[in-house]
C-alpha cells in the first residue's frame, strides 16, 4: 500500500545490520592498512591525521591511533618551533645590516635636499619590525591550531565514549604540550561533562587534574563536592573526591584520624543521613568506613612491631611491608657502644619480617636500645635464652574525644535500631561493628565478632572476606592481652584455629606458639 512504512521482520533487519557490520569493518581495514604503511613510511602528514579521525570518532578505544596522532603534533610543531627559529635568526642578520647602513655619511651639497639616510632607514627597520612580528603571530596562531584541533576532536570522542581512558588521556596530553592552556575552560568542561554523569569517575579524575592546574582553592572544590552529594547521595566518586580534600583542609595533628575531630563529627552525621536514606546504596557505607578507619596517611617510616635479637642473629618485625629495608639504618644501642646491624634479608614474601645474620655480643646486664631511622626503643631480656626483644601489639582503634565518642555511640544506636527492621541489610551489620569496635574495641569485642558471623550468611558470596576480617579481630585483641599473661615472651597461645595466620611477624618474640 502506498504511503505505508514498510516494517522489516527480524530476519531482515538481522541482515541489513550484518551488511552494515561487512561494509564498517573493509572501511576500518582500509584506513588501518593505509595508517601503517604511511607510518611505516614516515608519513606523519594532514592526511594521517584525517585518516585516524575516520577511526576515533568511531572507537575512540584504540590506542595504537592515539599514540600515531602525538607522533604527527609533535612533527608538526616541531616543524613550526623550527620556523620561528629561523624567522628570528633572519630578524637578527637584518638589523645587523641596518645598523651597518647607519653609519654617519659625509652629504655632499647638492645633496642635501634628498631624504636622509637615517630616516629612511629607521623607516625600513620598523617595517621589518612589522613583519617580523606578524610572522611571528602567524606562526603562533598555527601552533595554538595544532592544539585546538586535537582538543576537539578528544571532546567529540569523549561524546561518544564518556569513558575512554585513551580520549581523557589524549586531552591531558594536549594541554601538557600547550604553554597556553586555558584551564578556567577545562573546569567548565568538566562540569558540563559531570551534569550528564555526575559519577563518572573519568571526569573526577581529570577535575582533580584541572584543579590542580588551575589552582583552584580546596574550598571551593569542597563546596562543589557537597552540591554533588547533595543533588544524588549515591555518587561513589564525589565522595572520593571528599576524602582527598577533607585532609588537606582539616588535618589531624595526630594523625590517628582522618581529620579533625570538629570537622569528623560533621562528617559523620552528614554521611548517616545519607546512609540511611538508602540502606541498601554502597556509597555512603563506604565514606563512613574511611571516617572510621585510622587516617589517610601512610606510614612513610619504618614502624617496628617486633624484635628478637641473639648472639649468631637478629629479627625484626614491621607493621607494613617496607621493601627497602637496606636504606634504613639499624642500630643495636648499648652505653657508649653502637653497633649497626647489616645487611638484612626478607623472610617473607609480603617483607614485613626480616633477619640480620650477624656475630653480636649481647651481655644481660646492660640496657640496651634499638635505633631504627631515629625511632629508639628499649629492649628487654628474653627469660629462656638471654636475648633481647621488643615487641608492641597493634593498635586495633584510636582515642577519641568526648563529644567525637557520643556522635559514635549515637550513630551506633541508630544503626542497631535499623537493624531491628531490617535485620539482614549488610551495609548495617558491617558498620555497626566497625562503630563498636572505633568505640570500645574489649567491650564490643564479641558483639562485633557476631554481626560477622551474621554477614557470612546474609553475604555468602563475601563469605571469606568477614572470616578473614573476623581472624584479624581475634588477633588483634589476643595481642592486646598476651602482655599481660603469664607465658609472656616465652609462649603464645593462638585464640582459634587458622588456615591464615594474621599479624605472624608480631610473634617472632615467642618460644613458641600453641594452636
């Protein structure tokens, strides 16, 4: 019938889409095979540079085409650079000859009517003056061309994959080359990309780039941060990009929190309502986590956690792994003699544990100390055998205020009211015994074993995580105690059976250890 639109079947359809497919793929085979022979060639011309537009606008995916267009940008400008440097060179041999012509002449009388050397010539020099400064601005304009015109195309790739890491990539790269970059643009950029996505973390990542580029105050970004949150609570990379700016702008002196105290408590009870907004939404869950944790800096020394020292031998235990041991200095400290312990050899994979095979003279009499990097800690005798060790267990929580401990404890409570009407939400469970364990880590202790023990069946599928996180837990507190114990240094009694044993390198100090 006429004036109808004909409805493909399936079976059509199938088709014309697999003619199309037949026809994009010789396409992409052709502009590929012509890529690499003109590559190959060394042919890195306008007509390379349309070629791979073809392709990226397509798949902007493709890194081989990125890499092929720096290639082009960087003979391109080079070539520009290179004019310049010989427009200048050119400038300068001219007013060389310039000033040879103006030297005072004897003017003859019948010439004295005729216009005078010297005016003529400072004519002519700002005439060339002129032009010098033309080629120049032409030559500069070029330049700033080759830039813009990689620039847009990396934005038109970005439209058609918002996501591409090779298109962000390219756009740093570009502006790296440009001494004139407009940054106040980029940021623009960024916020015209975060209204379409305002979680895609590619865009957070170039912002924080951008920012920092364009010295933009961390107030300012904060404030961004919070209309972010504010507009969609469940934005994973806005509250990342919380996380790396509260540190800067509210440090903890202390530095066994991630910031202040003032600032945590305000934190804290911004990222409840967010929590409990939608329970069931990761991205508050995991905020409140970093706020509960222990701090955003890393320990950039060595931190001892064991040592044991004999007359043939000596260990030492840290509590991260420091893969460059030999660069610190060790010293064994006793009176007037110091003695440096060297060279130290992992014992294990994860180099948290590490032995220094070395003849030293240990007399039980003397105190002595251990200088690890300017740490000193006193040593103490080893009833068995004579030898030294030093041995602090790790701290499974920080001090806290009295106004930060009753935000906790109000914020535990609300959790264990949710709990009552949803009894297996996850995100619940965990936090709450996180918040019993940043309160009081002895009295919640069991409590907070339980909720895992809960987790394991409402989240079988991170079932290892929470048995793993539960052992750690039960180290933790069986160090705490062992001090205090009568087997203490000589005997450790582990607290459950372990196919992974946590925090093994604390134990170097034992004779033994019974399971």
């Amino acid at each position: 019938m006429h004036g109808r639109v004909k409805v493909r079947t399936t079976e059509e359809e199938r088709e014309r889409k697999k003619k199309e497919q037949v026809l994009k793929m010789r396409a992409y085979r052709a502009a590929m095979t012509r890529i690499q022979k003109k590559r190959s060639l060394g042919e890195l011309d306008d007509e390379m540079l349309g070629l791979t537009v073809q392709i990226l606008l397509r798949n902007p995916d493709i890194t081989t085409l990125w890499n092929i267009r720096r290639e082009c940008v960087l003979r391109k400008t080079a070539e520009l650079q290179k004019a310049m440097e010989e427009d200048e060179a050119r400038s300068k041999q001219e007013v060389g000859k310039e000033d040879e012509s103006n030297k005072p002449k004897v003017v003859k009388e019948d010439e004295s009517d005729k216009p005078k050397v010297g005016e003529q010539a400072d004519g002519d020099k700002k005439a060339a003056e002129q032009k010098k400064e033309d080629t120049k601005e032409i030559l500069a304009q070029q330049l700033q061309s080759i830039y813009k015109t990689e620039l847009d195309l990396t934005e038109q790739c970005l439209m058609v994959n918002p996501k591409s890491y090779n298109g962000w990539h390219h756009r740093c790269w570009t502006l790296e080359q440009n001494p004139q970059a407009d940054w106040q643009r980029e940021l623009q950029l960024c916020n015209k990309y975060l209204k379409y996505d305002e979680r895609n973390f590619h865009t957070w990542d170039y912002r924080r780039y951008v920012s920092d580029k364009a010295s933009v105050p961390a107030e300012q970004e904060l404030d961004f941060c919070t209309e972010k949150i504010k507009v969609n609570f469940s934005n994973y990379s806005s509250w990342h990009h919380r996380s790396l700016l509260l540190p800067k702008l509210y440090p903890n002196e202390q530095q066994d929190r991630p910031m202040s105290e003032h600032k945590l408590k305000e934190e804290l009870e911004m990222v409840l309502t967010a929590a409990f907004t939608d329970p069931n939404d990761s991205s508050a869950w995991f905020y409140q986590r970093w706020l509960l944790g222990n701090g955003a800096h890393s320990e950039q020394t060595a931190t001892v956690a064991a040592f044991r020292c004999w007359p043939h031998k000596a260990q030492l235990s840290l509590k991260k792994s420091h893969p460059e041991l030999a660069q610190l200095t060790v010293q064994l400290i006793s009176g007037q003699q110091t003695l440096q312990l060297q060279p130290w050899t992992a014992v294990n994979s994860e180099k948290n544990q590490w032995q220094c095979e070395q003849a030293i003279a240990i007399d039980p009499s003397q105190d002595y100390f251990l200088d690890v990097a300017g740490q000193r800690m006193q040593l103490a005798v080893q009833p068995s055998d004579q030898s030294l060790y030093y041995f602090v267990p790790p701290h499974a929580t920080s001090s806290c205020s009295k106004e930060l401990l009753t935000e906790l404890q109000t914020q535990l409570q609300s959790c264990l009211d949710l709990l009552e009407y949803e009894p297996d939400s996850k995100w619940t469970l965990l936090t709450s015994a996180l918040l019993m364990r940043a309160i009081d880590v002895s009295s919640y202790h069991e409590q907070s074993l339980t909720h895992l023990a809960k987790l394991e069946q409402v989240d079988a599928l991170r079932q290892g995580y929470y048995k793993d996180l539960s052992a750690r837990w039960t180290m933790e507190m069986a160090l705490a105690k062992w001090p205090t114990s009568s087997s203490y240094p000589q005997l450790f009694e582990l607290p459950t059976k372990m196919p992974r044993m946590p925090y093994a390198q604390y134990l170097i100090v034992a004779d033994k250890i019974s399971s």
